[in-house]
C-alpha cells in the first residue's frame, strides 16, 4: 500500500545523518558529563559543543541555551519562572496557544495570584495587535506569551512588531516557537524577545529533547532539584546523544532552509489550488497566507463523517490530522478551531495538512482522489 505521510507539524522524519551522529556518540561517548574522568570529559564535550551550534544558528550566547526533556518543560519552566523569579502579576496570553500553555496557566492561576488576559483574535485568527497594545497600556508587571505559528492553523505572528510593542510597555516577552525553529531563520540579537523553546523531533531530530532560550540577565530558578546539570536549572544526567542529534538536525535544517522552505511552499500552492478545485466549498481555516508549511481546511463533507475520515485516510495509508497531535484521540471540538468557527462548521470535517521536504505533487494528488472518494 502507498505511504503518504503529511502530518509534519505533529513530528518528522529524522535525518539519516542525525541517527547515525547518535548513534556514534552512544558508541563513543557513553561516559557521563558530571564524571572528571576523560570519558564524562568527552560527554561533557559533546554536550557544550552541541550547545554552541545551536546558540550560533539563533545568534545568542551558549549561556543562554538551556536543555530540557522538549517544548513543554521548556514552555513549563519559563511560564513558572516568570512567576517566582521575574514575579510578574499579569500573563497575556491567547486562547489558541497549544495546551503546553494553556494548560500551564491554568495551574499557575490555581497556585498564584496571577492575572490571566486573553488578546482578542481576529476572525482568521490572528492576534489582535491593537487590543494588545490595550492590554499592555494597563500599569502592571507583565509577561506576555504568545506562540509563533500555530500548530493547527498556521497563523504567523510577527515577533519583531510585537517583541517592539513588549520593549515599550515594559514587559516580558516569550513565544512558543516549537512548530518554527528548524524551519524558520531566527536572529535573536535583532528579534526583541526573552525566551523561546524548542522541541527536536518538529525539526528531523530525536524526540524527548528540547531546549529554551532565556535571554541574558533574565535568571531562571529550577522546577525540579537534584543534581547541577545545566546551571543547577534543569538538573539530571544530561541526554548525550539527543543533544548531539538536535543540533546535527538544526544545523542540517537550516543549512537547506532556503531551498526547503521554496520548495515546500510550492506543494502548499499546489494543494490549496488542487483542493479549491475539487471542493468548491472548501474553507480555509486561518489565513490562506499562513506558514508556508501547514494549511487547515474545512471540507464540504456532512457532519457525520467527521468521526471516520482520518480512520478512512489511514486505511489508504495517508496521514493527516485533524489538529494537534497531543489531542488526537480526543473526540472534544479543536479548541483553536472553536474560536474562529461556527457551532455549525466545527461538527464538520476539518484536516490539518502539514507538509515536508519528502513529500511530492503526486503525493498530494493520492490525497486528494481519496478525499474525492469519501
């Protein structure tokens, strides 16, 4: 049966060359880096070395990188810290951030006394920078959260204009940019932002690892305790091999950025025409003009087929997804999707199609002649 994979936004494929990196430095440098001797000597190396790369592909300093288990702990970490060492009162956020922290506001909001206010959206689910600059013209000590791209619809924010807006308003300013780094060129001596994250496995790396970027003079208390790893922040035996596996991916990605990135952007043209011409009453959810490598419809399907259409899709060996994967067995209305839709359009069948370097016309073609046979 033909595979089609095109659910790039959930995780990707890793690179050949990102596995066999690992699979060297578990041969190699198995000792652990807290060990004086020269084999936690050579670990401790591969885990700074890896650490540099990646500083130099977002232009920070290596002090500003910090490691973690992926995007969630680094969204975790930030969100917390923000609270018991930057001690903010307020955190501005939206309603279509992912769950990594949304739901972490929500426990804050539960432990602190903090003030949670959501930016207002546009209806192609942009963030309403004008209502923002509202919010923020209230006196108080603030964070403000907001992702980057979003992981089911793709609405870009514009960092520099809203990091300007944070920088005026004296506040605080991180974005969740798990679905952009590896696919997107970040200077972060220019981008006036405090803390970023990322997780690997969004960019062809290892899963379970990760990291954030927390800008000079903004010190961060650890979320759990242990050991003196990674500045006593996020203590633990450090993970040699997928440290070193996501750096060889980011590296590797953004070395083809410019080609990929082309490439890609032209499968996504070619979908969207493909897709309005078989369906004339197809929607966009989002904005058609959205991150070059994901696009959310509305199909023109009854309701009652929203339950079995990716299980219909699987069985032709096709994978998409109706929105984040942390959520995919969940039966519950997209909460993203809940803020830009009708009552009425979110019983119907919505697909989130993200696309890869891997992928083909002809791979988009088999889609859609299985939709077509739906």
């Amino acid at each position: 049966m033909k595979k089609v994979y095109l659910d790039h936004a959930a995780t990707t494929p890793m690179y050949p060359e990102v596995i066999s990196e690992m699979a060297k430095v578990m041969r190699e440098d198995f000792g652990n880096p807290s060990s004086s001797h020269g084999f936690g000597r050579q670990a401790k190396s591969v885990v700074e070395i890896s650490r540099k790369s990646i500083a130099k592909s977002l232009n920070v300093s290596s002090q500003e990188i910090i490691f973690t288990s992926g995007g969630t702990e680094a969204n975790n970490l930030i969100l917390r810290n923000a609270l018991t060492t930057l001690k903010v009162d307020r955190i501005i956020s939206s309603k279509i951030e992912h769950h990594a922290v949304l739901h972490v506001l929500e426990a804050l909001q539960r432990d602190f006394p903090v003030e949670i206010e959501f930016v207002n959206l546009l209806p192609n689910g942009e963030i309403d920078v004008s209502h923002l600059v509202t919010l923020l013209s209230a006196p108080k000590r603030t964070l403000v959260s907001l992702m980057h791209v979003n992981n089911e619809i793709g609405t870009v924010l514009d960092l520099e204009l809203v990091g300007r807006i944070c920088k005026q308003h004296q506040a605080y300013f991180h974005s969740d940019t798990i679905q952009s780094v590896g696919k997107f060129g970040f200077d972060l001596q220019k981008t006036p932002i405090d803390f970023i994250v990322a997780s690997a496995h969004k960019f062809s790396g290892p899963k379970g690892i990760g990291f954030a970027f927390a800008r000079k003079g903004l010190a961060l208390s650890p979320s759990m305790f242990g050991g003196e790893q990674e500045k006593g922040i996020r203590p633990g035996t450090e993970s040699v091999h997928n440290i070193a596996g996501m750096a060889k991916a980011l590296a590797m990605s953004l070395e083809n950025l410019e080609k990929n990135q082309s490439y890609i952007e032209g499968l996504r043209t070619y979908l969207i025409k493909e897709l309005t011409a078989a369906f004339q009453d197809l929607k966009v959810n989002g904005s058609v003009n959205g991150f070059y490598n994901l696009i959310n419809v509305l199909l023109p399907f009854d309701s009652e087929k929203t339950g079995m259409l990716l299980f219909h899709l699987d069985m032709k060996g096709i994978a998409v997804s109706r929105g984040s994967a942390c959520q995919s067995g969940s039966t519950q209305t997209s909460h993203v999707l809940a803020q830009i839709l009708s009552k009425e359009e979110t019983a119907q069948p919505s697909l989130r199609i993200s696309l890869g370097q891997s992928n083909t016309k002809e791979d988009i073609d088999y889609l859609i002649a299985n939709l077509k046979a739906i």
